[in-house]
C-alpha cells in the first residue's frame, strides 16, 4: 500500500536527486536596460541563451536533454499560438501557465511514471514598452515567478541570494554596459558561492583543494573569473527594443564583450 508518507518521501527522495543534478549548474543572471533586456552566463561547451520567439529568450542550468526538450516545446508552441491566435498573444506567461510549468509539475509528481526534468529555467520577455518587461523563472516542480528588472537562477538557492544581493536595486535606466558589468558581477559571486558550498564540510585535506581558501573577498572576483575563462566562455544574449531587423534577439559578439573582459584581464 502506497501511503502519504511514502509519496512524501518519494518526492523528498526526488527532489534532492534532482537538486544534486542542479548544483554545479553555472548561474545565469537577467537584467533590463535603457535599451531592453540580457542574459548573461558562462557556458563549457554547448550553447545555453536562445530565442523563443521574436520577443523572447530563454537560459536554463540542468541536464541538457531536459533543457532542449523545453527549448523546442517552447518554440513549437509558441510558433502555434502565434499562428493560430495572434503573435501579441503570445506571451512567456501563458505559454509557461498554461503549457510547460502543468508538464513538469506532472512529472515531478508522478512516482511511477515518467522522470522528472532536471532543470530550472530563466525566460526574458521584452514588452511593448519598458514598463512591461518581465523575467520569469521556473522550477523543475512546475512553479513560476515572474520578476521586474532583474532576476537570476543558479544550482543553490543560497546562490541566488547572493546574487540578488549583489544586483541590488535594478535600474531600467543602466545602459548596456552597464548591465553588463552588474550581470558579470552577479555571476561571479553565485558561481563563487556555488564552488564554496561544494567545499564546506569536507575535511582539512579535501580543503588543500579548494580554489578559494587562501583568496581575500576583496580580490576574488577577477581571480575567479579568469580562472573560470580557461575552460569556458562568456555568453550573453540581447533583446534589442530598437533593432534594425526582423528579430529583436541576438547574441552578442566577442568584440562586443572583449572591453568588459579586459577589464578583469
């Protein structure tokens, strides 16, 4: 017999499965600015920011089957509803309301049935005007929250408390760069907090390891990132209110991004 306690137990059993899947996930940081909005994230090897639609961008961390399997669910639908209704209809809350957040909270919750999605997503939607840009975060467990100005996702939830705290209060006033060098801050500090919560507990001789005994809080930031850009790359995708072209969404260049990384060079 397949009691409460039991289904309880299942999902705490699920849930740190999944946590532990989430954990060294690099973070990804969201911010407005005068001129729209960004993603911003450092990736290993595949690609992580992409667009939805013309007004929508998407990041996620986790297993990256489960964030291609949303990525494209996300297109197909949102192409559809554009089709069938109209493309203002066609926004990151409905489609994640009424689609995406009720399939994954379906299978989080089926014990017996399919595995959950080991991910935890970042959505960017660029309204019509400024006042009406939104990030939306979602969970693996199907829950949504929708922000204004900023909003973050990283493997530990301590993570993003610092990197909010870092962010302080957004200003839709910031230009680009800017945005950029507060994005790139937040960044540092979630994946920093990340690598040194894998780090707490273990014993004195596991610690000779850890990358970040010796290094002042003060200096931590540049020697963190650019150990970091050895093995992995600077990512960041833009949706542009005032764009010459078809497509608000692109991701920017390495010549675009070289000034910013002098900077911690």
């Amino acid at each position: 017999m397949f009691t409460p306690y039991d289904f309880n137990e299942a999902l705490g059993h699920r849930k740190e499965y999944i946590e532990e899947g989430l954990r060294e996930g690099s973070p990804v940081v969201g911010l407005a600015y005068d001129g729209g909005m960004l993603l911003l994230t450092l990736r290993r090897t595949q690609r992580k920011i992409y667009e939805i639609y013309d007004r929508q961008m998407f990041s996620a961390i986790g297993k990256q089957s489960d964030i291609e399997d949303i990525r494209r669910s996300m297109i197909q639908i949102a192409h559809q509803e554009g089709f069938e209704r109209s493309p203002d209809d066609v926004s990151v809350q409905r489609l994640i309301g009424f689609a995406l957040s009720p399939a994954l909270k379906k299978a989080f919750g089926d014990q017996f049935g399919t595995m959950p999605f080991v991910v935890r997503g970042l959505f960017a939607e660029m309204g019509r005007n400024p006042g009406a840009d939104m990030f939306v975060t979602l969970n693996y467990d199907g829950e949504f929250r929708a922000y204004t100005g900023a909003a973050v996702i990283a493997g530990a939830r301590e993570a993003e408390e610092r990197m909010r705290e870092r962010i302080g209060e957004p200003d839709p006033k910031w230009t680009r760069d800017e945005a950029l060098r507060k994005a790139l801050s937040a960044w540092i500090v979630g994946a920093r907090e990340a690598l040194r919560r894998s780090f707490r507990g273990r014993n004195e001789e596991e610690d000779e390891f850890n990358p970040l005994r010796d290094i002042e809080e003060a200096d931590s930031d540049a020697v963190f990132l650019r150990d970091e850009l050895k093995t992995a790359t600077l990512e960041v995708g833009v949706l542009e209110r005032r764009a010459n072209r078809e497509s608000h969404f692109r991701l920017l260049t390495e010549a675009e991004l070289e000034p910013l990384l002098k900077e911690v060079k």
